[in-house]
C-alpha cells in the first residue's frame, strides 16, 4: 500500500461556513484541526484495495497448500498407525490362538495323566487286597 491519496480541504473556508451556521469561531477552527489531522493519517486508495485483496488471496492459497500437504501427512500417519495397529493385531491373535492350544493340549495331558493314575490305583488296591 504505497500510495498516498492527497485531500484538498479548504480549512478557512470550512471554518467559514460553520462560523455562518453559528459555530463560535475557536470551536470552527478546532473541528477544522481535527479533519486536517484526520485527512493526513492516510486513506485507502482504490489500489490500496486491490492490492490487500491480492495479499489476501495469497495467504488464502499458501493456507490452502498448508491444509494440503498437512491433510496428506495425516494421512500418512493414520495408514501406518492402522497397518501397525492390524500388525500388532494379527501377532496377538496368533500367540493367543497358540497358547489356547497349548493350554488345551496340558489339559488333555492332565486328563490322561489323572486317568491312568487313577487306573494304577484301582490296580494298585486289588493287589494289595491279595497280598493281604
């Protein structure tokens, strides 16, 4: 925003007309301060405008390419955390279904260990019987 729009004000002459509307001359000639002050601070030019427009809409796209590319790395994440996730998954299952298999193979074990103990014993007493 380089340009400089230039306001012409007549201030005696301003201070002129409110003097005929009845304004007491020290208040005219203060109001007539105050626009000068006022019309120098700067106003904005119509390419003013359009130049901020144009700034504006280049935030508007590097905003769009940062939602972009930041979209993307998410995405990249959430594929990995997923694959890692159905890794992990897949590795539990399997140790799981190992060791339901292994628990139910020292369960058969048991069940026969018991049973031929059991076996023995009934043995073990009816010789026992005749030894007596």
């Amino acid at each position: 925003m380089n340009h400089v729009m230039k306001i012409l004000f007549d201030t005696q002459g301003y201070v002129k007309t409110l003097k005929a509307g009845g304004v007491p001359e020290n208040q005219a000639n203060a109001m007539a301060d105050g626009l000068v002050v006022a019309f120098n601070q700067g106003v904005a030019t119509h390419e003013d405008i359009i130049e901020l427009n144009v700034r504006i809409d280049g935030v508007d796209t590097k905003i769009d390419g940062v939602r972009t590319d930041l979209t993307a790395k998410i995405d990249g994440v959430e594929t990995r955390m997923n694959a890692k996730i159905d890794s992990v998954r897949t590795d539990l299952t399997a140790k799981i279904d190992m060791l339901s298999t292994k628990t139910r193979m020292q369960f058969y074990l048991l069940a026969a260990l018991i049973a031929l103990t059991s076996h023995l014993g009934f043995h073990l007493l009816k010789v026992m019987d005749l030894l007596r």
